[in-house]
C-alpha cells in the first residue's frame, strides 16, 4: 500500500536542450504545446490549456551540447497522456505532417503509446489511458499489462474525418 496520496501527480518536466528555438518549435509547433513565457534566449516554458508550464526548456548548462550517449544513465523518457483516443490520433498526424519518425508505438493493455525523441534525443511517449475498467487483469484482480504491436494505422484513421473537415479539436 502507498504511503502516497492517489491524487499525487508529477507536475511537469525541465529539460536541458541544445538550441532553445529549435525544441521550442518542436514541442510547440510539432507536439502543440503553448509558449506561455520566455526567459530571455536561455529558457521557455509550455503548456497545455494555459497552465503555467508542463514543460521546462533552458540552455543553462546545455547550449551546443550532445546528447547522452546510449548506455549513460539519464532520463529515459517522458511520458505526455491524452484525455482520448481521438487527441492521440491527431498527435500522430501532426508527427507525420512534421516528418517525424516513431521509434515504436505499443498497446499496453491499459493504454496505447507512441515513441520518439525530440531533437535533443530526449525519449518522449504521446500516450492515452483506457477507462481503468477495461484495463486487464488476471483471475486474481492483478493489473497484467502488455507489450503489444499498436496499430497505428488504425490510430490514425481514428482522425480522418477531422483532418479532412479542416476543423481542429
């Protein structure tokens, strides 16, 4: 049993970047997060449906900087959940407006995920949770989640009719 509060949340992510413009227009102009507040040409901060920021970006240590090479310790990935399916499905038509190539796309059994990297090579998972009662358990009640295929072109048909009304969600 967690000594936790269930309502605890992870409130956002601060991360190091190389070239501040670029991951700006990544997680903006890609990803579709808000630019709430820039701190000069050193940090910014953005957000989903104006809170103050979910996510961090500063050059303070970074600028120029390479990535962490495979097998250093480091962050593995964030974790971005959307509220539906159809969100998550327009994520992934933006990605591929954008040129961006997954590195993988799961079903997890309690949820559906897409992965890949920003430019800086920070892992990032686009994901959405199914309603917690169609998540899979055993005979004894235990959560058995798994490490299916997804299948993105179903994903993506998901938000056709959206993309081809021209209408935004």
């Amino acid at each position: 049993m967690s000594t936790l509060s269930p309502d605890t949340r992870i409130g956002h992510v601060h991360l190091k970047v190389a070239d501040l413009e670029r991951a700006i227009g990544f997680y903006r102009d890609v990803l579709g997060f808000d630019l709430m507040q820039r701190m000069g040409s050193q940090a910014a901060f953005l957000s989903a449906g104006g809170y103050h920021h979910h996510i961090g970006l500063n050059t303070w240590d970074s600028a120029g900087g390479d990535p962490p090479p495979r097998g250093s310790t480091g962050l593995y990935h964030l974790a971005i959940l959307f509220p539906t399916r159809l969100d998550l499905s327009l994520a992934l038509r933006r990605l591929g407006e954008h040129g961006v190539q997954l590195h993988g796309a799961s079903d997890h059994g309690v949820s559906e995920a897409l992965y890949l990297d920003d430019p800086d090579g920070n892992g990032i998972e686009l994901y959405w949770d199914r309603p917690r009662e169609a998540w899979p358990v055993d005979a004894d009640g235990n959560l058995t989640m798994t490490l299916d295929p997804l299948d993105v072109r179903a994903l993506l048909a998901l938000s056709d009719d959206v993309a081809s009304d021209g209408a935004s969600h």
